[in-house]
C-alpha cells in the first residue's frame, strides 16, 4: 500500500515540476508586463490561495474529500482534522524557512534596480513601512497595474519558498493520494491544473523564483505523503471501514 502511494505521490509530484524546472532550465526572468491579458485572471486564481481566501478555500476542499469519498461523520470530521495539521503544518514549515533563507522577491529586486531601493534595507523595515515604500515608489508606475501595486504591497515577505504553491500543491497532491485511488479522477485532475496554475502565477507576478517553486513542490510531496498515509491507516483502513459500516446499521 505504501509503496503505491508513494509512486502516486511522485508522479504527481514530477508532473507539477515540469513547468518550474523548464523555467528555471531556459534561465526565463521576469519583468513587469501591463500588457499581459492573462495576468489579471493569475491573479484572481493566485487569490485562492491568499489570506483570507486560502482559509475558504481550504474549508471547501476539506468538504469536499469528505463529500466525495463518501465518509460518515467521525471518519469525516477524522479526515478533516488531518488535512488541517497538514495545510497549517506546511504553511508554518514555509514560513520558518522563509525567515532563515531570507531571499528577496522578485518585484524587490526589480524595484532596487528601478529605484535605487536597497533590497537589505528594505527587509529589515517593518512589514507596514514596506508596504508603504512599495506605495510610493509605485504611484504612477505606468508599468504595475494598480492590482498588481497592491498585491506586492500586501506581499512583502521573503521570497523563498512559495507559500501558494506549497498550499496549492499540497492540496492537489492529496487529490492524488486520496481521491484519484478512489476514481475520483475529475477531482483530482482539476485540482492539479489549479496548482500548476497558481504556481505559474506566482513567477508572471513577480513573486517567486523558480527554485522557489521547485523546493514547495517537493514539500508537498513529503506533507501530502503522510497524510495520505495517516489517512490510509486512520481513516480507509478494513478495520476503520468495518466500524463505520456497523456504525451505520446501527442507526
């Protein structure tokens, strides 16, 4: 079972690497393009994935497993509970990893370029002031969109690792563990488009590097992997079916 789970995992995982390692392969850099039609609709997916939407998001996943694989309360509320110390448990391994590395973000170092602005500097102000000099020097940038201005100003953090696509990936990973040995396929295709998308999203706005990427997917992997284990054990084992089958004779 658990070397079936592991091939599933790593060829989801390998999948979702594709367009990182093919970026960062071809040495792709970015800079601010207005003209992009594509990028607003980025955003808004990138949207599913930031505070507060990432907690919504989440809640409606989570709901969903439980709806598709068909799970009574307990097993359910059971499932629940692994998938939340799995999403929050990655998001604060991101975040640890984050203040250690301490990688600037794309759009920081472009700013340096532009406007002088020292990326040092930058990072060792408060969050608040970050946002604020980000405000500034952007006003009347005819090459940020206003959107996109105000993403960045909410977005000051350090660059490495992507914490969207760590989130993202994450979860269609554990479509991978969980729903596709269950034919629950649409689900779980649908769920990695969304990843592969919000990851590429994250490099056309500026965000992330590709490595950045790169080491969040590889993340996923290991979080997705255990707790698609610790729900095969938990929650899908015989016995755990048995119970819930008695369960619902019962009432």
């Amino acid at each position: 079972m658990l070397s079936g789970l592991a091939k599933r995992i790593s060829v989801g995982v390998l999948i979702l690497l594709v367009m990182p390692v093919l970026v960062w392969f071809i040495d792709w850099t970015w800079t601010p393009n207005e003209d992009n039609p594509i990028l607003k609709p980025l955003f808004w997916m990138t949207e599913t994935a930031s505070s507060p939407w990432g907690a919504i998001t989440s809640v409606v996943l989570a709901l969903w497993f439980v709806w598709r694989l068909r799970l009574a309360f307990k097993p359910g509320a059971l499932l629940i509970a692994i998938l939340a110390v799995t999403i929050v448990g990655g998001q604060g391994v991101k975040s640890a990893i984050k203040e250690t590395m301490e990688e600037p973000r794309p759009f920081v170092l472009w700013m340096e370029d532009e406007f002088q602005l020292d990326d040092n500097a930058f990072y060792a102000l408060p969050r608040k002031e970050r946002a604020r000099i980000v405000e500034q020097h952007l006003k009347g940038e005819e090459r940020v969109p206003p959107w996109l201005s105000k993403h960045w100003e909410r977005e000051t953090g350090y660059s490495f690792p992507s914490g969207h696509t760590l989130f993202t990936a994450t979860w269609a990973l554990l479509g991978i563990g969980m729903l596709l040995p269950r034919r629950r396929y649409i689900s779980a295709v649908i769920l990695m488009v969304w990843a592969i998308t919000v990851a590429g999203s994250r490099l056309l706005l500026g965000m992330h590097w590709p490595e950045d990427l790169i080491v969040s997917i590889l993340l996923s992997g290991l979080f997705a992997f255990l707790a698609s284990w610790a729900a095969a054990f938990w929650v899908f084992s015989p016995g755990q079916i048995a119970v819930n089958i008695a369960e619902k004779c019962e009432e």
